[in-house]
C-alpha cells in the first residue's frame, strides 16, 4: 500500500540522520550510563538478603523448682529441662536460629553485661533465679533481663522478638491453667498437666521454635533487589519517555520542512492522494517512537539488566506511549506555521511538559510525594512515566489499565485535532 511507502521513506530518513539517532538513542542511554558507572557498577552485584548473626551470652541463674517439675513433662524438651531457664537456652540454641544467633552460656549476670559492655556481644539474657517458681506460681511474675548493646538495632531486636513470643507462648499456657483451676476449683497436677498438654496442642505443631521467627529474603516479584538497579530503571525508564515525546516532534516536524522545500507540495500533484500521503506521514512519526522505545527498552534490559516487566502489559503501556508521543507530536506541529518556530516548541513546550511528567522520576518514586503524581498527570508524558514505574512496581495488567486508557484518550483528542488542522491547511 501506498501508505506504507510513504512512512517507511520517512523512517528511513529519520534513521540516516546521525544527529537523530543520538539524540534518540544516544542521550538516553548516556543518562542512564553515568548514573550506573558514577555510582560504581553497583546493579551488577548479585549478593543476597543475608541477616547478620548476633553473639548472644546467657546467665542462666534459674533454680527450677516443684511446681515445673510437676509440669515439666507436658512443654517441649521438658524431660531434658530442668527449669523454664533451661527450656529459654534449648530454644535459642535451636539450629533454626544458628544462623541468626551464636548464643554462648556463661556464670554470672556480670559476666554478661560485661560481654555487650565490651562489645564481645550485641545481647545479653539474664534469666533471674526464681523464674521458674515465679511461672509456675499462678499468682507470680516470672521476669527476664534483655542487656543490649545501644549501637545495635537489627540484631537485638531478633533476639528480644523471640523471647518476647516464647514467654506469649509459655503464658498462654499459664492462663489456661488459671482458668481452669478457677473453674474447676482444683489445683490437681493431673488436671494442670492436662490443661497444659491440650493447649500446647493446639500451639503451632506443639513446636515452640515453630513460628517463632521467619526469615525471608525481599521479594523480587516487584522490584530489583539491587537499589542501583532500581534507580537505573526509572532514569532510563524516564528518559525513554521524555525523549520519545522529542522524536514525536521532531518526525512530525518533517510536515513542515517539506512543506517550506516545496516536496510536499510536488507529492500533493502526484496520482497518491493527499490523505494518503497525510497519513503516510503520520504513520512515520509513530514507526519512528515505536522503533526508538523499543530498541531502549531491549537495550537496557541487555547493558543494565532492567527487567521492564512482563511482555503484554509492557507492550501495551509502550503502544499507548507512542500513541501519545506521535499523536502530540502531530498537535504541536499543526499549531506551526514554519519550522522556525518549532524552536520555541522543542525548547519550551516540549522541555517543560517533559520535566513536569518526569517529577515522579526525579524524586526517585519516593512514597511521601504523592503530589508529583498529581502534578505529572497534567501532562501525557507524565502518564507515560507513570505506566513504565507501575510495571516496574509490579503492577498487573488490570492495574495498568486506567493509566493506557488515560493515554488512549489523549493520543486521540491530539490526533484529531492535528489532522483536521493539517487537512484544513493543505484543503
């Protein structure tokens, strides 16, 4: 079809252009690349989600006394414990911890304080003399030292979050024993072991480690794991955008040009119609972003190892990109008389809705600005960004949705508007 000579005479044209293809393909690329190689080729380090190992000392000073050993049968290594203290240090020195805490026992309270004081621990555990009579009491307040290193955050906080849920367990039992020795009036042991052998049951497996803690690397399914990654793909991501909406232009600008050469006019006498000839054209401007966004996309995903997302939603967010590149491409052109005024376009319009879409990228997608979103909307590139950073984000193809129909929307009121304002001019 005579259609498709057309566009594909212009594209080649675009293409022989040096100055076009750097400024297409070079520049984004150049952005991108001086953020990764300033910040020290961090996107290639392949390191995993690891969690330091806390050194944790234990005074356990805990005599035991009748009323666990009345007791002790129905917990979790109760026949090997002899007191709750013992039962804290089984749990600690659990091999499901191993990599998390070096727990190391030693003979006095001071002797861990003086551990985390020299900095030989990040935590101590003081388990007091009388806990395991004060547990058993039903009445009592069985209590548990946390000594910490101030510098340290990660580390101690593990360590206080598993004693804190170990003691929740172990009280829960407790209150079920309250309750029904309140209820039954019976302080019977059978009826206290059986009261705490049907709740711990009904714990998670009857396994005090269990649940205790869980450890999970950051999901990947959303975002690189490499924050160097991350930011490489939204400047390129952004930059992609931005001087796409510049290609719109610039091919739609070919209009002019050849109007002020007189070819277009010499076609305009040819047996090719003009609306032929009209579209040809415009199908140019939209082969040329379709070409440039996608040869980013692919370069970036091989130099950068940017994962833009899944195939079909990322396909549909670059057509309705391009859609809105070329179509306000086409609008801007059709308000021009000459090609001289489209400096004022490319330096002013163009620039300045660019800089406004790109807000999002600027601040780097930080979650507290949520007025960049707002503002970048005003403008199509700023739907655009919006879209790449959605399917970056993890977005499914339903939630990307609104955001291409917005583009969808736009690409047609700015097509229509510059094809009857071209059609008129050349009537």
């Amino acid at each position: 079809m005579k259609i498709f000579d057309v566009a594909l005479k212009d594209v080649s044209h675009s293409f022989r252009s040096l100055f076009a293809l750097m400024f297409m393909f070079g520049v984004p690329l150049l952005m991108a690349g001086m953020f990764y190689f300033m910040f020290g080729n961090q996107a290639d380090d392949k390191t995993t989600f690891a969690l330091p190992v806390t050194k944790v000392v234990v005074a356990n000073l805990d005599a035991g006394g009748p009323g666990f050993e009345a007791a002790k049968a129905q917990f979790p290594a109760g026949s090997q414990a002899n007191s709750m203290g013992e039962m804290i240090v089984s749990t600690l020195q659990d091999e499901s911890f191993a990599n998390l805490m070096d727990v190391t026992i030693v003979e006095s309270a001071e002797a861990a304080r003086s551990a985390v004081d020299k900095q030989e621990a990040g935590a101590a555990i003081i388990i007091p003399a009388d806990f395991s009579q004060q547990f058993s009491d039903l009445s009592g307040q069985a209590t548990i030292e946390l000594y910490k290193d101030p510098t340290l955050t990660l580390g101690p906080g593990i360590v206080e979050s598993v004693l804190a849920q170990f003691m929740d367990s172990m009280s829960g039992a407790k209150i079920a024993v309250d309750v029904a020795v309140k209820q039954t009036g019976s302080r019977d042991p059978q009826l206290i072991g059986r009261t705490i052998q049907e709740y711990m049951a009904a714990s998670p497996s009857g396994d005090q480690t269990s649940a205790l803690l869980a450890v999970r690397s950051p999901s990947t399914a959303k975002t690189p794991v490499n924050p160097m990654t991350a930011m490489i793909s939204m400047i390129l991501g952004g930059m992609t955008v931005f001087y796409g909406f510049f290609t719109g232009a610039s091919a739609a600008q070919s209009i002019l040009r050849e109007d002020e050469e007189g070819t277009l006019q010499r076609l305009f006498t040819t047996p090719t119609t003009q609306s032929t000839i009209l579209g040809g054209k415009f199908l140019a401007v939209g082969l040329t972003v379709v070409v440039q966004m996608t040869v980013l996309f692919i370069l970036g995903h091989l130099i950068f190892g940017i994962e833009w997302g899944p195939f079909l939603p990322l396909s549909i967010v670059t057509l309705g990109s391009v859609l809105a590149a070329s179509s306000f491409g086409i609008f801007l052109m059709s308000l021009l008389k000459n090609v001289k005024q489209s400096a004022a376009i490319f330096g002013g319009v163009i620039t300045t809705t660019g800089m406004l879409g790109m807000i999002k990228v600027f601040t780097m997608g930080a979650a507290n600005a949520t007025w960049a979103d707002t503002v970048s909307l005003f403008v199509p590139q700023g739907w655009a960004a919006r879209g790449l950073l959605q399917l970056m984000d993890g977005a499914s193809l339903t939630q990307i949705l609104p955001t291409c129909g917005a583009l969808a929307a736009m690409s047609i009121v700015f097509f229509a508007i510059g094809i009857l304002r071209f059609q008129k001019r050349y009537a």
